[in-house]
C-alpha cells in the first residue's frame, strides 16, 4: 500500500528532480523513495546523515560568533583597563578615602548601567556590530 506525502522543495531542487526523472525515465517518486532509503540505510549503518552534517556546521558558526564576540569583549575591556590605568592620576594620602567611596559610587552605576542592558536588547555588542557593517542600529526589540 502506497502513501501520498506532501512535499515542499525548493525550485532548484525541483528542476533537479525532474530532470533527473526525465533523463532516467522514472517517477519523482521513486526518485525520492530511493534517495530516503539511502539515507535511512545510513542513518541506521551509523555512519553521519547529512542532517548531522548541518547541524555540526550550524554548531561551528555559533561558536565562531561566540569567540568574535568574546575576543570585542576581551579587547574593550583591555582598552578601558590600559585607558582607566593611564588616565587616574596617583592621588595623596589625604585623599585616598573620598577616591575609595567615589569609586565604589562610580562601580554601582556600571553594575546598574550593565544590568540595565542585559534587560533590554540594546547592548553594546549590537552597536559596535551595526558600526563594522555601517547598517542602522536595529535590535529584536524593534520588530515588536
């Protein structure tokens, strides 16, 4: 007993599938049953289906925009670390007190700016990103 399936392929495929029809003179559909059997009899045999395949390769570009975007965040830092040391002056003694508690001022308003941001999409991340490709700022927040 045959079953009808439904199928969407892309245009190029579709072309592809019929001429290969054509050329063999048999049915899209035994084409395709063919093509599933070779695949399921690979999935089965253990050997990596082209589905892995896309997924390893989905894999590797997430983990090639984790590192770009780790090696901004390593390089920001570092610039505000090598800016913050060269820019604060040595201060006396006498004033090392009130430089403490504007310090800790200064760093509870990063910590409120920095969480601030993570509640929204506007992160810096996406600005520094919209620079390099000179595109208009746009975030998920703006489809809404």
């Amino acid at each position: 007993m045959r079953h009808r399936h439904a199928l969407y392929l892309s245009e190029a495929m579709t072309q592809q599938l019929q001429a290969t029809a054509e050329i063999h003179r048999v049915s899209k559909s035994a084409i395709l049953e063919r093509a599933l059997q070779q695949y399921l009899i690979r999935q089965d045999s253990g050997q990596p289906s082209d589905l892995q395949s896309l997924q390893q390769e989905a894999t590797g570009r997430s983990l090639r925009r984790l590192e770009r975007d780790l090696a901004i965040t390593t390089e920001l830092t570092a610039t505000f670390v090598r800016y913050f040391v060269t820019i604060t002056p040595p201060l006396p003694e006498s004033e090392h007190a009130a430089a403490r508690a504007l310090g800790q001022l200064r760093f509870e308003q990063v910590i409120e700016e920095v969480a601030r941001r993570l509640r929204t999409d506007r992160s810096l991340m996406t600005r520094v990103m919209s620079k390099l490709t000179d595109k208009p700022l746009r975030t998920p927040s703006d489809n809404l």
